[in-house]
C-alpha cells in the first residue's frame, strides 16, 4: 500500500504520536525533504493553535461507517473509521479512529456515488473506475449527510482543481457556493450533521463492536495492523506511567470548564501533528495534554461521568466490570497480534541460527559447504530475480496497454460526466412535475363528490348481498356434497360385500367343478371295467369337461380372480401333461388353484401384504421370521433375499468378474456337464424353456464362475436348478452367484455336493427316523410294502423341492429356507407326506405306491394348510435333534462306506489272482488241441 501524505493525513491522532513516521523502507526520500516537513508541520500546528476558534476553516468530515468486506465467498460489515482528506480529495479509512496508518483510501475526485432503496437503509454505493465500495450509515440521515457532504466537497476539489474543461457545462464551471444557494433550497436542501455519528466528537465514542474480536481486524493489511496496535500499546504503557494508574483524571480536572470547547480543536491539531515532527519543545505540555484526553475517550468513553454520577457502590463495580470485558476483549486481539510478531521473531531467529552456525564451524570443511549452501541459495535468488525481471518487464508493458486504456477511460468518463450533468438537470425537472402532480392528485381526492360515495355505498350492499347470497348456495352444495358422500360410502361398502360374497360363491364352484372332474377321473380309472354304453358315455362327459375353458367364463359374466397361464415368475400355473389321462388332472389342479386363490386374497393376502409395507429397514427379530414363514410378497421378495445375502456373504469387489474372466481363458472341466444340463434347467418356465432364452447365458456364467469359486466341488448336478431359481427371483447375475454359495457353503453341511455326497445320505437317513418318530402309521405302510422313500426324497433334499412343488408354494419355502437354514426341508418334507397321509394309507399296492409318489407333490395346491402343518402340526423341531442325529449316522455310514471299500479291496485282489490261473489253464488247453 502506498505510504505518503495520504496516511499522515489521520483522523485522530494517537496517544503520544509525535514523531511517527509512515515511510516505506523502499522510500527514496531524503532526510532533508523530511525535515521540511516536520518544520511545516509544526508551523502550521502553531497557527493552528494560536488562531482564534472562529477563524478555524470547516469541520472535519469523519465518522464511523460499516464498509462491506469479502472474504472469499464470505461477505462481511466491518466498522471502519473515515476522514475526507481535502488536499488530495481521498476518503481515508481505519480499523478505529485511535490509529495512525490508513487501511486504504477512496479517491473521490473520478467517483460515482449511488443509493438504491433496495440495498436497505443506509446503504450507500462509491463507484470508482477500478472499484466499488459499499458503504452503510446507522441512519437514512446520516447517510444522506455523507452523501451530500462528500459531493460538496468532491465539487469544491475539483473546481479549485480545475479538473472540467473550460466551457464544457455551465453548471460545471459555476461556482459551488453560488449553486448551492440557489438550488438547495428548492432540490436538496442541506441535511443536518448528525453530531452523535459524524465528526471528531464521535471519536470519543466507543466504537461500533463486531460479533468477534477478529471480525474487524483487516487481514488485507497485516503490516498497517501491526503498526497502529503498536504504536496504540506504546501510548497506553506512557500515559500509563505518567499516571501511575488508568483512571487518574487530576491532570483533565485542572481545565473541566474548557474540555468540551476545546476538545475539537485539540483534535484537529493532533491530527496536524500526525502530518509532521515539531522541533522544540513548547508543544510538548499542549499536545501531552491532548494526547492523554484522546486516549481517555477512547478506551473508557464517560468513565469518569458514569463513576461520579454513580453513588453506589455496586453500580460502580458494575461499570468497571463492563470496562473490564471491553478491555478483555482488546487483549484478545492484541494475542493475535503477538502471534504475527512471533512468527516475524522465528524467521530472524533462523536467520541467526544459520550465522551462528557459520560463526561456530570447527572446521573450514564445515563453513565451506555452509558457503556453498548460501551459494546456491544466492543462485536460486537470482535465477528468481531474473524471472522477477522478465515479468516486470511483461508488466510494464502491460502498464503501458493499461496507462493509454486510461486514458481513454478518462475521456469516456468526461463524457459521462457531462451527460451526468445534464441528466441532473433533467431529474430536478422531473422532481418538480413530479411534486405537482402529487399536490394536484391530492386536490382532486379532496374534491370527491358526494353522490361519488353514495354510489360506491350503494355497490358495497349490493356486493354484501352477493355475499349472503354465494354463503346460502355453498351451505346447499356442503349439504348435496355430504349425502352424496354418504350414498358413496354406502355403495362401496355394498360392492365389497358382494365382492367377498361373489368369491366365496365362485370358490365354491370351482370346488364342485373340481369335485365333479375328480369323479369323473375315478370313473376314467374304472372305464374298462364298465359296460360300452357306460363307458363311452364317461368318455363324452370327460370330453366335454376338457373342452370347456377359463375363458369362456370371462366372456360369458364376472370373473374375479382369472388363473394365468403363467405366473410373476414364468412358472406355469397349470402344468401341461403330454399323456391323455393326465390332462383332466391338470384342469383339476387349475380348479384348485383358483378356489384357493379366491379364499386367501381378501382374507389372508391382503392383511399379509399390508404388514410387509409397513415393515422398514431388515433386521433379525421373531416377528420377521414370522412374516417369512407365511410367505413374502412378490414386490418385496427380491429386497428381503438380496439382505439374506448380503448378511451371510461378503460381497468381494470385482471377483465375480475376474472369475468370468477366469472361465474365458481357460476351460473347466465340468463346462460339458454344465452345457448338457442347460436345456434340462426349469423346462416348465418360459425363461429357460427355450435353448434361445434370456436366461440360459446368464445361468452358464453363474455356474462356471462357481465351478472356479469352489474348486472341491465345481459342479454337480442340481445346481443349475438352484441357480436358476436365484436368477428369476434377484435378476442380477452377480447376486445369483453370491446366492448360490450362501446355499452350498453356508446353509447345507460340507460334502452336500461332493462327489460321494455322503452328507445327502446322512440327511435321508435322518428324514426317515423324524418319519418313523412323526407320521408311524405311514412308515409303517411303507415298511409293509417295501417302499424306499429316499428314492423320492434325496432329490428333494437336494435342490430344495425345485421342479417337484408349484411355483407359489416352491418360494414360500425358499423364503423360509434361507432365512432359516436345512431344518426347512425337514419340516416340508414331514409335511407334505402329512398333507397326503390318508390317500397314500389307501393304496395298498407297492407300484401303485411308487406312481404316486412321483406326482403327489403337484397336487398340493393349498399352501396355507401345508404351512400349518409345516411350523405349527410338527413342533416341536430342535436343531440340536438334527445335529445330533446327523452326526450318528454320519459315523454309520463312514464305517459302512469302509467296510465296502475293504470288501471291494478283497475282491479285486482275488480276482487279481485268480486271473494267472485262469490263462495257464487256458494255455494248456490250447497245447492239448494242437
């Protein structure tokens, strides 16, 4: 920042700045030019002094103002101390009136000075050509004052100046005191000074606090900052010291009828103190005097008032203790300030270190590369320098592009200036008709005429009955709006009614139609025991019941609840048997299907799928366990799995696809396994139905990056199905192979799928003891008739119940199987024969049995009755039972398994032997021939 007559010219001067100098250490002024200053400083101090108090020129324009600062983003008000520097026509400001070095300054002889209503009150605008400074007043009145006082005396500097062309305005070279008297009084008539904010006697005030100790401190000038709290400490400890304590007042006492006269003029000559350095010692006891009243109201604005004015005690504490958070709050930013001082104290510090370390080498070595060192600082200096130098050469004509666009800015703002002018004069035109009119629109609201307000009373009755009016037909139209509401309300609740009573009537049909085809499979069994006559017609009336479609009863009335041929999953509802018998199961089944579905959707699905939508985030509990077992909705069971996962797997980044990548390179050995069991997957879903299907690409990457996943296994028949139920339920191929191995590796016991599959074993041995224990009548039936039921349940185990259960029933069971681990199966399987118990006690031949058996579990259609039977008929189901019972028989088996090894040892070793034998009996044979 420039230093020079700008900064000497303060506001208010110091405590015991006397001889305080504001020069630049790059300053190239002489001594000589010094010492004339201070000499005609001091000379005009003392003809200050000795004038008479009327012959003193004009008040200083100075005051507290808040200045709008940017920090970043951040804008900020800061309290700034302003004084009017009249020789330069400069606006000075400072963090507060006590210091001695300006912030910055405004120079106000090319500005524009703006006030918009909008900004708020007090806001003002100084529009420089190279900034903008937005300013703000306490008040509308002061703000006004400034604005006028600093266009007056912008006005005044530029005239003496002779800043406007000759000739180029009259308005322009007229003089300022003769302008003003002629248009003030009609256009803007002088604003009153506002004592208490503008002049040297606000200096006494304290100043405006900030909502932080720093929040005023200017960060921009770090070293004018210094300077001032510096020279404000030095002031402080002298007058301090003189004193013997802060609050000696004997010195002010001596002249008490002379200090609010005098305090002004005192002022302004320590502001002409600040301007030079007297030279003898007569001002000393004068300016002493001064400096020490300055400093009084500075720091303790009317202490001495307050203390004699306040009798009591307590109320003088309480004025101490206010003085005491002001000063607390000094200190604050004085600790700031020692701070930067520290930091300035380590850096010469460190410049000592490096001396004495130079000074202290034992050795020539040692300085040597201490020299060497400097040296190569001294080179990297100057290679600095001559990089500094080149871009002060770039900057210099940069200058110079910048001094001739000046130039031309210059003109264009004379240019402004005079159409400034004239549009001034034009505003006072416009301010004129603009009062005339106001006056005249007064008068002829005066002149209103009675019979005008007659009239306008008159349309205010009709206006109010309009109102009762509107009122009346609203009351109406609330009374129609409620009974129709009511006729709604009623209605809806009928057609519910007739809903729920339509579905009962339609499931009872379906069951009568089911009923009916059932008996008429029975008389299809007995056809070749029947007469012709009777057979053939049975062979019509089953006809006739194929023929007959779910179609035709859309088309022909109401159909609440029609029966797709696929469901969400692409599972088909209604299996489709290639044998002829068959076919009139199937339409029994599709019967079933639909009764079932008519009974649970208003009485169970809907109250199911309500708790499934309140329910927020996952976590383990008995009630979502619970809600699992009864089956989880097709719109929440994708999240509800993709969590079960995700608890028992951690999902590894990117080793899915290093696997695929693994898979492309290289071939596994069981890639023909998987390629010949991929059109064997799911036949009856139309995702995989077709060798061309969406799915089928999908399912062979899943599975060969499992194969390479888990070495000990790579693939075995079954977990393509398992697979291809992940991929229909979670869509996402990755989250499908995450699923597969929370099954193989977490839910199923090791070895499940190994090549022995020992651990399956073990599973159908446990089943039938939990068989015999559960249901003994039908393992008894079954032991009768010599009937293995592990050749129908092994599979089961072990792809879960895919492609034996129906699709709804098939993924309540997988809901509650990942959920809950293997004892599922167990519960299931119990179930199921449980479910169908009385009809297989029934037959009582071993391959009727068998056939049976291999499509019993497409008939169970109601999932509800075979979920009761499952988690509520078989309790209770300890865990512990199974593992129990699981590792008995897993030892039973192990030395099963090793009897048979050492049985087949024996026997190849004595077919081993047996065959030398066997080639010379052969031989001697063949030689008895010969």
């Amino acid at each position: 920042m420039k230093k020079g007559p700008e900064s000497r010219a303060c506001p208010l001067a110091a405590p015991g700045n006397l001889v305080e100098s504001n020069l630049d250490n790059n300053s190239s002024n002489g001594a000589s030019a010094k010492e004339k200053d201070v000499l005609s400083s001091s000379q005009e101090l003392e003809n200050a002094q000795l004038k008479p108090r009327k012959e003193t020129s004009r008040k200083k324009l100075c005051g507290y103002l808040n200045k709008l600062g940017i920090k970043g983003p951040i804008k900020t008000w800061k309290s700034r101390w302003f004084f009017y520097d009249e020789t330069k026509c400069h606006l000075l400001y400072y963090r507060t009136a006590q210091d001695i070095n300006p912030l910055g300054s405004i120079d106000l002889s090319s500005a524009s000075f703006d006030c918009k209503m909008e900004n708020g009150e007090g806001v003002f605008e100084i529009r420089t050509p190279s900034r903008v400074f937005t300013l703000k007043a306490i008040s509308k009145q002061a703000m006004m004052y400034w604005l006028q006082q600093l266009q007056m005396r912008r006005w005044e500097f530029c005239s003496t100046q002779n800043r406007f062309p000759v000739g180029s305005s009259q308005l322009v070279n007229e003089p300022l005191a003769g302008r003003t008297n002629a248009d003030n009084d009609d256009f803007l008539p002088l604003v009153k000074t506002p004592t208490e904010t503008v002049g040297l006697k606000a200096a006494s005030l304290p100043a405006p606090q900030t909502s932080t100790a720093l929040q005023n401190i200017s960060l921009k000038h770090p070293w004018t900052e210094i300077q001032n709290t510096v020279y404000n400490i030095c002031g402080s400890k002298q007058l301090w010291g003189n004193n013997g304590h802060v609050f000696n007042f004997s010195e002010f006492q001596e002249h008490p009828e002379n200090l609010d006269e005098e305090q002004e003029a005192e002022m302004e000559a320590g502001c002409a103190v600040k301007e030079g350095t007297p030279q003898d010692g007569r001002m000393e006891p004068r300016l002493n005097w001064v400096r020490k009243a300055r400093w009084m109201n500075s720091g303790f604005p009317g202490l001495h008032e307050e203390l004699s004015r306040e009798r009591n005690p307590m109320d003088k504490v309480s004025v101490l203790q206010q003085q005491i958070l002001t000063l607390t709050e000094e200190v604050k930013s004085q600790k700031e300030l020692v701070k930067l001082l520290h930091k300035a104290l380590e850096a010469a510090q460190q410049e000592k270190r490096v001396s004495n370390m130079y000074l202290t080498a034992a050795e020539d070595k040692d300085r040597l590369e201490l020299v060497r060192h400097k040296v190569r600082q001294i080179a990297d200096l100057t290679s600095r320098l001559e990089a500094l130098e080149q871009e002060k050469k770039e900057l210099e004509q940069i200058l110079a592009l910048r001094d001739s666009h000046i130039q031309e800015l210059k003109e264009h703002v004379q240019l402004l200036m005079e159409k400034n002018h004239a549009k001034q004069e034009v505003i006072m035109a416009l301010t004129e008709q603009m009062a005339r009119e106001l006056s005249d629109s007064l008068q002829e609201a005066n002149t209103i005429t009675a019979e005008t307000l007659y009239k306008q009373q008159e349309e205010i009755e009709h206006l109010k009955d309009d109102i009762d009016a509107y009122k009346t037909q609203n009351q109406f139209l609330n009374s129609e709006i409620h009974q129709v509401t009511r006729l709604w309300t009623s209605v809806a609740e009928n057609e519910k009614a007739l809903l729920m009573k339509c579905a009962c009537l339609q499931a009872r049909n379906c069951q009568m139609e089911s009923k009916y085809l059932t008996v008429l499979r029975k008389l299809q069994e007995a056809v070749p025991g029947l007469p012709s006559s009777h057979a053939e017609l049975v062979r019509n009336l089953i006809q006739e019941a194929l023929q007959w479609d779910v179609k035709e009863e859309a088309e022909e009335g109401f159909n609440l609840n029609p029966v797709s041929e696929y469901d969400e999953y692409g599972f088909m509802t209604v299996p489709d048997y290639e044998v002829e018998d068959w076919k009139l199961l199937a339409k029994i089944q599709a019967l079933e299907i639909k009764s079932n579905n008519l009974r649970s959707q208003e009485v169970v699905e809907k109250p199911l799928r309500d708790k499934w939508n309140s329910v927020g985030e996952l976590s383990p509990s008995a009630e979502l366990k619970s809600l699992i077992r009864s089956g989880i909705p097709v719109e929440h069971r994708q999240r509800v799995w993709r969590w079960i996962v995700s608890r028992h797997c951690s999902h590894l980044p990117d080793h899915y696809q290093r696997l695929l990548r693994q898979s492309k390179s290289t071939e596994h050995p069981a890639c023909r396994q998987i390629e010949l069991d991929l059109p064997r997957t799911l036949t009856n879903n139309k995702y995989f139905s077709s060798p061309t299907s969406q799915l089928i690409p999908k399912l062979r990457r899943v599975l060969l990056a499992f194969s390479w996943h888990n070495p000990a296994i790579g693939y075995c028949q079954g977990l393509n199905r398992l697979a291809a139920v992940a991929l229909l339920v979670l869509e996402d191929e990755e989250f499908a192979f995450w699923c597969l191995v929370h099954i193989v590796e977490n839910i199923m016991p090791a070895d499940y799928y190994s090549d022995t599959l020992i651990t399956s074993q073990v599973d159908q041995r446990v089943f039938k003891d939990f068989l015999s224990e559960k249901l003994p009548r039908l393992m008894a039936h079954f032991e009768q008739y010599h009937i293995d039921v592990s050749l129908i349940t092994f599979n089961w185990f072990l792809v879960v119940f895919v492609d034996s259960l129906v699709s709804d029933i098939l993924l309540r069971v997988w809901d509650a199987f990942l959920y809950e681990g293997t004892k599922v199966i167990f519960r299931y399987a119990l179930a199921i024969f449980k479910y169908n118990e009385e009809e297989i006690l029934r037959i009582h031949d071993s391959v009727e049995i068998y056939q049976y058996l291999r499509f019993f579990t497409r008939m169970i259609m109601d999932g509800r009755k075979l979920m009761n039977i499952a988690f509520n008929d078989l309790n209770p189901f300890p865990m512990k039972l199974l593992r129990n019972r699981r590792s008995v028989h897993r030892e039973e088996l192990e030395t099963e398994l090793c009897e048979l090894e050492q049985i087949k040892a024996a026997y190849v070793k004595e077919r081993a032997e047996q065959r030398p034998q066997d080639l010379q009996e052969v031989a001697s044979e063949e030689e008895e021939e010969i």
